[in-house]
C-alpha cells in the first residue's frame, strides 16, 4: 500500500498542502495523513501515518523538509520505517523518485536529508546576521510585544471597575499580562 504524509508549517499555506496532496494522488496514494504543523512541534500525523504502515508498505512524501527536521530525525524516521518493513519514496528529486528499498536509494536520501539541514542551518545563520546588522543600524526593534499594544484598553477596563481576570478573558490575554501592565501605572 502507498501511504501519503504531507504537511505545511502554518495554517496559510493551504496551497502548498493542496499541491502536496495533489502529487501524492497523481502517484496512487491508496491513504493520506495530511497536518499543519511546524516540523519542531508534535507531528500526530506523522506518528498515526507511522503506526498505521505495515510490512510491504511505502510511504510517500514530495519532499524530505516535508517529513524530517533534521538529518538526525530523518534518519530515526528511517530506522523505525526498516524495523517494520516499510520502505521511504520521496518525489523531489527531478522528476525520479527515490525510495530507501535499496541500498543507494538510502544513500542518496541520507545524503539529501544532510544537504537540506546544512542549507536550513545556512539560512538561519545569514538570518541571524541580519538581524543583528540591522539592530545595530536601529533599523530593527523587533515584534512589540502583544499586551502591551492593548495596554490602554487594560487600563480603561480596570478603572471602569472590572476584575484583571476579566480584563484578561475579555481581551484574550494571560492575567500576568494584566498584572504586569497595570503594576507599570501604579
């Protein structure tokens, strides 16, 4: 059986998640397992897609940065795939498939896996650079902070009367916030 796993890091990203679940179709994926999530967080998908592979079976993803995080998880995806006899067919390499049924085909995917985390790694560093360049220019100040862009709204709520748990639950923020907040007017 062919089992399919797709996913997207941000709920916005509906058309990468259709385009994934498209392909993976168009390939003859008899079961899907589809999430939104960022790879760092908990993928229940991908545990329940893992779980449900039996000897024989093939699971299918469009590409590796869909599947693992890192080489070190990839690899891990990899060994619990073999103890259960289920091989790993990734589709982003130019048109050619290449699964871990055989020995290169585990190469090449090891090999790829640990291209894509140097290139993450890559990207991170020249982002932080940047960032960092750019706060010393004062060209970045960074997100304000959520609370305190409704601070005035806080303040008129708890002089009105209201309970900082209700200013809290009404203005869909942590009570500490509130407290923080108004402990800054007293």
């Amino acid at each position: 059986m062919l089992i399919g796993y797709a996913r997207v890091s941000t709920a916005d990203q509906v058309a990468g998640l259709e385009a994934q679940e498209r392909d993976l179709r168009a390939t003859g994926c008899d079961k899907l397992f589809t999430e939104r999530v960022s790879s760092i967080a908990q993928r229940d998908q991908l545990t329940a897609a893992l779980d449900f592979a039996r000897d024989g079976d093939t699971l299918m993803v469009t590409r590796l940065d869909r599947l693992a995080r890192s080489t070190a998880d990839l690899l891990a995806i990899v060994a619990t795939l073999d103890r259960k006899g289920v091989a790993l067919r990734v589709n982003d390499f130019g048109g050619q498939p290449v699964d871990t049924a055989s020995p290169s085909g585990k190469l090449i995917v090891t090999m790829f896996g640990a291209f894509a985390q140097f290139e993450r790694e890559l990207l991170l560093q020249r982002q932080r650079e940047g960032i960092h360049k750019a706060r010393a220019e004062g060209r970045y100040k960074g997100r304000a902070p959520t609370a305190q862009r409704k601070a005035p709204q806080v303040r008129e709520l708890r002089t009105s009367g209201i309970c900082p748990s209700e200013i809290a639950s009404r203005l869909g923020m942590s009570r500490s916030s509130v407290y923080r907040i108004l402990s800054e007017v007293a």
